[in-house]
C-alpha cells in the first residue's frame, strides 16, 4: 500500500534524476491503489516543497476551468472518469487567447 511518505521518496528519486516518465509511473503506480477519501469538489495540498508539489483533488462530472497557466509542468493521475484538456495560446503578444488544440 502507497503511503505519501512512500509516493513521496519516490517522487524526489525521479527528480532527482531528472526522469519525468518516471515522475509519471510513480503517480501511475500509486493511484492503481484505493483512493483517498474526500468529498467532490474538494482539493487539498498534500505536501508542498521547493520543486514537489503534491495535490489531491475530487472534481464533480462536467468540472469545467476557464483557461489558466500553471507556469509549470504536471503530472495529473486521475483515478476513475477522464480529464479533458483544451490547450491555448497568446496572440501576439496580447491578452487574446486562441485555442491550439485538445
């Protein structure tokens, strides 16, 4: 069984070797096992350090987020149902944005 201790050595083991197909099968792995309970609609930060940010998040069917940046990249495990993403851009440099793909 996945503990966040667990998930978390593990995580900072492929960081520190710069693998990120590795950061994705360690989050692959430990969300295979029976999730944390939270009610829908909830997110709570699970650990937080410079370079590791864990978050555990229920989101209801039909969720919908306007377009954001997380100036960052991710890795997203989701446990049962999908998540869609719409990808967009800048346009010329103003505040218009324009979708680039699904």
């Amino acid at each position: 069984m996945y503990t966040l201790d667990n998930l978390l050595d593990e995580l900072r083991q492929a960081l520190a070797d710069s693998d990120l197909a590795a950061v994705a099968d360690v989050v692959r792995r430990a969300i295979r096992e029976e999730p944390m309970v939270s009610q829908a609609g909830s997110s709570q930060s699970l650990h937080s350090e410079p370079g590791l940010t864990v978050l555990h998040t229920v989101v209801n069917p039909g969720f919908a987020s306007p377009p954001h940046n997380h100036r960052t990249w991710a890795v997203i495990g989701v446990y049962e149902g999908q998540e869609d993403n719409t990808f967009y851009r800048l346009v010329d440099g103003s505040r218009r944005i324009e979708e680039i793909g699904r």
